[in-house]
C-alpha cells in the first residue's frame, strides 16, 4: 500500500491542489473519456461544484486505493472490482457496459478474424496479414499490460486468448490513449479497444469482426467491460449528487453517446 500512496502523491499533485472543494476523477484511463463528457455536462447543471478528471491514467487498481485513503473523491473502473478491491473502503458503482473487440490501422484490407486467428496472431504463430487473407506485410501486435482492465477482459472473454503468451515482438501500450494513438498511426497494426475509445478515434482505425460477428455492439457483444465509478464508503454530498447524475436520464443519455450501454443501479 505505501509504494501506491508514493506513486498517487507524484502523479495527483499538481491535480489535488488545484481545486481544494471539486469532485477528483482519476483511475482507468478507458473510461476517463466518458467521466469527462458526464463531468462537463453535470456541472452545467451544477455550477457550484467543480469535476476534475486527471486526463493521466492511474490504472484501476491505483485509482480504487486512492478512493480508499481519500486522495481522490472517485475512480474509474472499466472492469467489476477483484477481491482484493472490495475489500477496501470503497463502494462501485457500475454505470454502463461497454464492448471491447480488436481493431486494425485503416491500411489492413482485413475485416475480420475468428478466435484462433486471434489467438495466433497474438503467440506469433501468425505473422504475415496474407497468412488470414490480406496483403504481404508483416502483422504489428500492440497489447496492453496484463493487469490492465482492456486486457484481462480480453482474457476472461475470448476463447483460448487466456492461454496465449505473448512473444516480445509483440508491443505493449500502458494506456488507452497510448494504443488509440498507435493503431491510428502505426501501417499494419492490430490492437484492442473498445467501443468508447473507438468511437473517439473518428474512423482512424477499424473494427474487426470476430468469428463473423459484428462484436462492438455494447448490449450485445461477447466482449464486455464493466465501467464503474468507485466512491469512498463515506463520500462527500457533492460526489454523491455527480453519481445522481449520472443515473438520471440526461446522464443516461450522455452515456449512449457516447457509445456505451447505461446499467441502471440504486444509491
């Protein structure tokens, strides 16, 4: 727990200090997207109180603990907390679902893989895009850090993915922005999203279908993250009045925009 205090005082400071009395965001970076569509939009509604979304990832463990010793008011989750986390002093709420899939740089013919391509693809065995039907180019692989939120759902949910072990030709991104970035840019490049993301990105990358289905759907896609705001078990009157927000029906409405299912919950 200390080396989390340390490593939240460095990235929060700056953050922390510049508003004593406003609701601070902060956790998974998949899902700061959507916090800072619901933070402008509540506090047009409410212009007594201040949200500041730190637009640096702290990751979703980070952000949880954080919520826990009071650094922060709320963190992001773009996954159901472990067990580990449930045990702090925190309380999840979860707002919405969200699909992940896998998308490609704009410069793959490509439109579509089944699960063991996928699979492949990822431990190496398949190199080359004419290999699952495309041109003569060699496939460039971008994950994400184990622990992070997009790759163990990945893991939980696409067949045979939990046994894959990935080569060190394979390029790990430590943020959502980090691999938005790259697939945007990088000629040949395969990664993993999800629809919030993607939706951002305005066609600079490409969705694929998985097994032959269209999978970025977020009520009907296999693949499904979990976005959660997370408050202190004693939370402030003002972090309380931005989750009712975001349950009412123009946050619910902000939340299709952007892409994402809404999850109805109780306070």
């Amino acid at each position: 727990m200390k080396s989390i205090l340390a490593a939240v005082a460095v990235v929060l400071c700056s953050f922390l200090n510049a508003n004593a009395d406003a609701i601070k965001i902060a956790g998974s970076g998949q899902m700061l997207p959507l916090a800072s569509a619901l933070g402008k939009a509540y506090m047009k509604k409410h212009p007594g109180d201040v949200v500041e979304v730190n637009p640096k990832s702290l990751g979703q463990k980070n952000g949880v603990e954080a919520v826990s010793e009071g650094y922060i008011d709320i963190a992001t989750s773009a996954r159901r907390l472990g067990e580990e986390e449930r045990r702090l002093q925190v309380k999840p709420y979860e707002v919405a679902t969200v699909a992940g899939f896998f998308a490609v740089n704009a410069s793959v013919p490509v439109r579509g893989l089944t699960s063991p391509q996928i699979c492949d693809i990822y431990a190496g065995k398949i190199t080359n895009w004419k290999q699952v039907g495309g041109k003569d180019a060699r496939i460039v692989v971008l994950t994400r850090p184990e622990k992070d939120s997009t790759k163990i759902v990945m893991r939980q949910q696409v067949h045979g993915f939990a046994k894959v072990e990935e080569p060190a030709t394979v390029l790990s991104k430590l943020r959502a922005k980090d691999m938005m970035t790259a697939l945007a840019s990088t000629p040949d490049a395969i990664g993993m999203v999800d629809a919030v993301n993607y939706a951002d990105a305005g066609g600079k990358f490409i969705a694929l279908k998985l097994d032959g289905k269209d999978i970025t759907s977020s009520i009907t896609g296999p693949v499904q993250h979990h976005y959660q705001f997370v408050l202190n078990k004693n939370p402030g009157a003002a972090d309380l009045r931005f989750i009712q927000f975001v349950r009412s029906p123009e946050g619910q409405a902000i939340i299709r925009q952007e892409k994402a299912n809404p999850v109805k919950f109780n306070m």
